[in-house]
C-alpha cells in the first residue's frame, strides 16, 4: 500500500506550499508559494528537510489527518491549540508546535484551529510524493494547478508521502519562539508613491489599518482612511498602464483603501502602487487575522534589504539552535512506550 | 536612452521606458527582457531571479541574500547604454478561429453596428490586423495582444459578462484577447478558438510568449471540432501553428 496521510475531516483552506513558482511570471503564472516563508522553513528544518520542500499551509484551521505509513516524522510550526494525536485505542494527546513529532500508522493527526495568526504549517520528513507543475509544488487554486490536484484538501484526499518509514533520527524542537518582528510594518515607496497628494502619503504612514474579512492568499484589503490620489480619480487618478507586481505590492485602487497583494496576487496589474511591504516583514502580513490592526512605516531600499538578511542570518540561528525535543540527559519515556512497548519490536530504521 | 527605475520593495524594481503603449516602447520592454535572459544565461546578474515584462517596463525581481539594488542597477544600466537590439527574437504564431457560429460570436453583430461596417468587414478587419503579444497576466496564459485594425477600436463592454466561455476570442480598445479559461470578462466576443492558451499537460504550458507576433486564420466549424477533439486528446502537432 502507498505510504499516505488521508484527510478524514479537511480544515479551511489547507493547500500544499514551497517556495513558489519561480520565473514563470513572464507568462502570467503568479508565484504563489508560502504566505509564512518563515514558518515553513522551519517546519521543514524541524522535519529534517531540504528547505524548498513543499509542506501543508494551514489557513486558520487545519485537518484531521490518519496516518497510512509505518511511521512519519511530522513538524508543526504556528500558534495551533494545541493539536491532538489520537490512536484507536489511546486517550487523545496533545502536542506542541514549534516540533517533531513520531507518528505511526493509525494514528490521527488532528490539527485544530490556529489561534492568533491565520497561517500555520506542517511539513513530514521526505516530503509529499507529487508532481511538481512548472518547477513547484505550490497550489494555485484559481487556475487548478500545483499541490494535491491543485485545490485545498479535502475529505478523503489521501496525500502520498515519499517515505514509509520516518527516517531515523531524534525528535527536535525550537529553542524559543521565532520573533517575527513587532510594531509597524515596514515598507519601502513605489513604484507609484507619485501618484498620491502629499497628504495622501500621510495619511497612509500615519494612520492604522484594519484588516477586513477581504484577506486570502491573494492579499488583504484593508481598511481605514482613505488616501488621496494626486489626480482626482474621475480624472484617472487611480489607473496606470499595467505593469509588474512584486510581492507585498500596495495598490491602491479608486475607492482609495490599500490592497496588500500576496503570494496569489497576479503578475501585473493597473493600479498605481503606493508602496511594497519590506520582505522581512511579509511574513507577519502572510499571518494577519481579520479584525487585526496594523500600521505602515517607510524604510530605504537599503534598510530593507539589510533587515531581511539579518532576519536570515536568525532564521539560520535558530535551526541551528534546535534543541532535543525530550528532557536533557534523560530518557524520553514517551518515545520508548510508543516505540518499543506498542510495536513490541525495537525501531529498526531503513536506509535512506 | 533615459528610463525611470522604481523601486518595488527590497526584492524588485522596474525599468519604465516610457508612459504611453506603443510598438516602438513595449519593443524596448521585449529587447531588455531578452539582453537579460542572455546575460543571465551566460552568467552575469547573479541574483536576478525573474523579469516581468509589461507594456511599458520591466519589473526585475532580485534576491536579496544573493545581490542588492545598488549592486544591480548600474549592471542594467550598462545593458541599456550598450544598446539594446532592435527587436528581440521573435514568433508568429497563427491562431485558427472561428467566427461564424453565432454561440463563439455573439458579440459581432453589435460590434459592426457600433463600427458601423457589415459583420464580414469586422471579420476581415480582424484578419488583417498585425498583432503582437504585449504582456501576459491578470490570469496564468492570458495575453494582451495590441495591433487591432484601428477600424475595429471600441470601450470594452459597460456590461462585463460573469461567463466568458474559455478560448473565447475578444476585441476592445486596440487590442484582442482570447480567454485561457472560463472567467468573468468585459470584451466584445466576435469568434472562438479551439486552441487552448494554458494546457497544463503541455510541457510548456502557457503558449503565447511576449513578444509573439499574431494573426489569425479563419475556421469553420467542422475545423473547429476537429481541431477541438485533437487538443483535448492532446494530439495536435502545436509547431504547426509557430513559425520561429
């Protein structure tokens, strides 16, 4: 039999993500990709993966998920609350995020909801055996492509995995929480900053903005103040001859409200672009809940590009400073029981 | 040359040739497009990741771990004042299309009472007009194609439709556009392809490119069927229809 987790209840919006759907966007093919780059790099260090592995996006709840494999190692990144493991003849047991975890066959993985972000992640060791499309693993629904039949999961998607067995290995935790970062989001001008009044600039770096229940994979339409054109828009203000958006690209449409475009946004489009979130802090933005409040303050080209690197240089840090998921020195009973007491056998790892 | 450079963030920025669509500035796009595509291929602009050509600039996306702005822009700088080629490789491409079923055409009558020519003038028109692809987007395959008989020039409908069947051929504004899928759409529908634009069992999924000189071949609907069958079996020999 196929080595699979298989959804016995989907979440809201899981899809499978990687890093996104590289040089392609010459052709129309948004980039899609993780909304929490972070989150995923680290589910996928924690599961003992290559970083550009595709792993599950959670989008605000996850799946109930039955493990068809003699084992998997999977890891949970994202504030879940707190996710449970079930077997047929266990009490439920709740698991942390931010680790690893051994699961055997039977066993159900039952996420749960995220609290206090929208996005959670899930990766398992090895990897999900699919076909990429167009060099990513990445689901973009609104064209049907990528990921698990290039849709959200749902109740009995049976996802293969590369592996049968977990490789062998320890269980791995982070030492502390990543620290994504506080206060306001950071953003650099343009492309179109010229084509909003002075005031209108102001009114976009002074002012909070709420996220609306508008907010999905393809960006967050916020609410707030509105900012004013520099041309009335009756007289064309708000339009431009399309062109690129980047990633984290402000567009700011006639109705005079921000749109931050995300990892579904499309390739171009015609409205003039007041600023671009800071990639460091896009993924703060990918983790943004209806009803929260943000606001925007202006950095440098330069600024920004040092702030991500050093973000980097700590996500780097902090894979490196993972730490045994079990008490220091001690035996890790749970292990031993679920290992060596359930199977009755000693955990006997296959080559790789 | 003088062009414009705004920044899109710390991972991107785009080269602005100028503020009007033309031939001659998406031409300039489309070369700057390629002269990268050739540098990178022989290993210069490290870091660069993707451009994205539009109308009338260039967006460039970066890595910022690999390169910076301040590294990167005096490289393509440079690429520009040494003289971009006049014109980038190009394609033409033939799409069959068929008009004369008034399901693929619903729009054609309106269109040549708004033009104020007959049906068949609108058609002829259509078929005459030398296109080029300006820009792929707003849907993976979708491609802006400028170059309409200035005859046939219209708004886009003040209606838009919630349907528009996929492959759908369109007209508005100087500009034609056939539908990669079944979408919501504002242009005036005067024929049909049986060509699919995005066919993700294809290799090369997307089948227009920048750049790709157009025209069109007129169909009817026997041809049509049958060109049909055999792109849904995926059986169409597709270099027919390009010419490098």
């Amino acid at each position: 039999m196929t080595a699979a987790l298989k959804v016995l209840r989907p979440g809201l919006f899981d899809t499978l993500q990687d890093r996104g759907r590289i040089g392609y966007m010459a052709l129309g093919m948004p980039t899609a990709g993780a909304m929490d780059r972070i989150g995923l790099a680290l589910a996928n260090a924690l599961a003992g993966n290559p970083a550009d592995t595709a792993g599950l996006e959670i989008g605000v709840m996850g799946p109930d998920l039955l493990v068809e494999a003699d084992s998997v190692r999977v890891a949970l990144t994202g504030p879940l609350s707190p996710a449970l493991i079930e077997a047929p003849d266990a009490p439920p047991k709740p698991i942390e995020s931010d680790r690893s975890h051994l699961l055997k066959r039977g066993q159900v993985l039952r996420v749960g909801m995220i609290e206090g972000s929208s996005t959670a992640y899930l990766a398992v060791a090895g990897g999900f055996a699919l076909a990429a499309f167009m060099g990513s693993l990445s689901t973009y629904a609104r064209a049907g492509v990528g990921g698990f039949e290039g849709r959200k999961l749902q109740a009995n998607d049976s996802l293969p995995l590369k592996f049968d067995h977990a490789p062998p290995g320890e269980e791995c935790k982070l030492a502390a929480p990543f620290d994504y970062g506080h206060g306001p989001v950071r953003v650099v001008w343009g492309p179109q900053e010229d084509s909003f009044s002075e005031q209108g600039r102001a009114t976009f770096i002074g002012a909070d903005y709420r996220v609306s229940k508008e907010a999905d994979r393809m960006g967050i339409r916020f609410e707030g103040p509105t900012i004013e054109h520099a041309v009335p828009v009756e007289k064309g203000g708000a339009d431009i001859i399309s062109d690129g958006i980047g990633p984290g690209a402000i567009q700011v449409p006639g109705a005079g409200l921000p749109i931050v475009l995300l990892a579904d946004r499309q390739t171009v489009g015609g409205y003039p672009k007041i600023a671009t979130v800071a990639s460091v802090d896009l993924p703060r933005l990918g983790r943004l809940l209806p009803g929260q409040t943000v606001r925007f303050t202006a950095v440098t080209v330069e600024e920004a590009e040092k702030l991500r690197r050093d973000q980097e240089a700590r996500l780097a840090r902090a894979i490196a400073d993972f730490q045994p998921a079990r008490p220091a020195g001690g035996i890790d009973l749970a292990r031993l029981y679920e290992e060596n007491l359930i199977d009755g056998v000693v955990y006997e790892p296959v080559p790789a | 040359m003088s062009v414009r450079y705004l920044s899109c963030g710390d991972t991107a920025f785009t080269v602005e040739f100028g503020n009007q669509i033309s031939p001659q500035i998406n031409g300039q796009v489309m070369a700057l497009h390629g002269a990268i595509g050739a540098a990178r291929a022989d290993g210069a602009l490290k870091g660069v990741v993707e451009t994205v050509p539009s109308m009338r600039s260039l967006m460039v996306t970066y890595d910022p771990m690999a390169t910076s702005r301040a590294a990167l822009q005096p490289e393509i700088d440079a690429l520009i004042s040494r003289g971009l080629p006049a014109e980038a490789k190009t394609r033409c491409v033939t799409i069959p299309c068929c008009y004369d079923d008034p399901e693929f055409a619903p729009d054609l009558d309106e269109v040549a009472e708004r033009t104020k020519r007959a049906p068949e003038q609108v058609i002829e028109g259509h078929l005459k007009s030398a296109f080029t692809v300006y820009v792929l987007g707003f849907m993976p395959g979708l491609a802006y194609i400028a170059g309409l008989d200035p005859s046939l020039y219209l708004p886009r409908r003040s209606e838009p439709r919630v349907r528009v069947p996929k492959s759908s051929v369109s007209i508005a504004m100087n500009m034609t556009v056939i539908y990669p899928f079944e979408s919501p759409g504002g242009w005036h529908l005067i024929g049909r392809t049986p060509i699919w634009l995005f066919d993700q069992r294809r290799e090369q999924p997307v089948f227009l490119a920048p750049g790709d000189h157009l025209t069109f071949e007129r169909i009817d609907r026997k041809t049509f069927d049958r060109i049909s069958r055999e792109v849904e079996a995926g059986t169409l020999d597709w270099s027919t229809l390009v010419k490098e």
